[in-house]
C-alpha cells in the first residue's frame, strides 16, 4: 500500500512536470524506453530494488544507458528516484504515469486478446469500432492467447466483451446444459 502511494506521488510530480511543459509525449516516450530497456526485465528490477547495491552503481548504469538518450529533466527525474531510494517502485510509476496521461489526453486503454497476432488493417478496424462505441480515443494493448482459439477478447476498464470462439462454446454448452 505504501508502495502505491509513493509511486502516485512521484507519478504525479513527473507528469505535472511534463504538462506544464506541453511535453507529456515527450516524457511519456523516455519513459517507455527506460521501462523497456531496463525495467522490463527482472534481474534489472532486482538489481534497482536491492538495497545492498550502492546509490553510486545505480546512477553509473542509468547514466551509461539513458544520460545522452532522454531528456534531461527524465534522466535527473531518474537520478532522484535513486537518491530517495524509489527506484524500485519505477514500474509502478511508470503505469500511473501512463494512466493520469491517458486521462489527461482523453484516451481508453484497451487490453485485446486475440488467439493470433492482429493484422495492422484489423487493428486499425478494431480502433476505429471501439473508438465509436465509446466516443474516446482508443489504444490498443495487445496480448496473445491461443486458448481463446479465435476470435477476440476487449477489456476497457471493468467492461468485457468476449467474442472469443472459447467463450462463445461455453455459452452454448451453458444453453445445452439448461436445455436437459
């Protein structure tokens, strides 16, 4: 719990950094790169996290990989995250940081679950029918799952559609089930 209100406050503190500066974007895209170059991967995650590792090592990795790729005001955000000993809540920031974006820039995050990957031209079909729908724009978090066998699977928020073959074969046996 402690943890989520750490990462809400330092979320907070960088994306009204980044809106006051009409670089939300901007800020988002370093950290994409920062959570997908290092934090994305669990042994780096244990490496941040562990307090046994000194600050100085920490900040010499970040510096080596992020110091000429992103915009000074996210490195330095980084370098204070190491100081406050809250490097290791970064993926927790980053998705706060993602969501308080999304709602800043009127976007709905939609988690598709296809059995196999999408083609551009249905994804961008997808994204347009949602974006109907909903009246907001869309994007689109893509995951595969064989086990659905086909069809698709949209969450956006606590609404679910299924349309997946798997679960319009659950229905018609829970039809068939009460029909005995």
């Amino acid at each position: 719990m402690l943890n989520i209100q750490l990462a809400t406050k330092y979320s907070r503190a960088i994306f009204e950094l980044a809106q006051e500066e009409n670089k939300l974007d901007d800020y988002a895209k370093d950290l994409l790169q920062v959570y997908e170059d290092v934090f994305s991967l669990p042994e780096a995650v244990k490496f941040f996290q562990n307090p046994l590792i000194p600050h100085q090592a920490k900040k010499d990795l970040l510096a080596k990989a992020f110091e000429k790729e992103i915009s000074p005001e996210v490195f330095n955000f980084l370098m204070l995250l190491v100081d406050k000993n809250r490097i290791g809540i970064f993926n927790e920031i980053y998705e706060i940081f993602n969501g308080l974006k999304n709602q800043a820039q009127g976007i709905l995050v939609a988690d598709v679950i296809t059995a196999f990957a999408l083609t551009k031209t249905q994804e961008t079909q997808l994204t347009k029918k949602l974006a109907a729908v909903t009246g907001k724009k869309i994007q689109i978090r893509k995951h595969e799952d064989k086990s659905i066998l086909g069809g698709v699977i949209v969450t956006i928020g606590d609404k679910r559609i299924d349309g997946s073959a798997a679960g319009r074969l659950r229905a018609l046996k829970g039809t068939l089930a009460v029909g005995n």
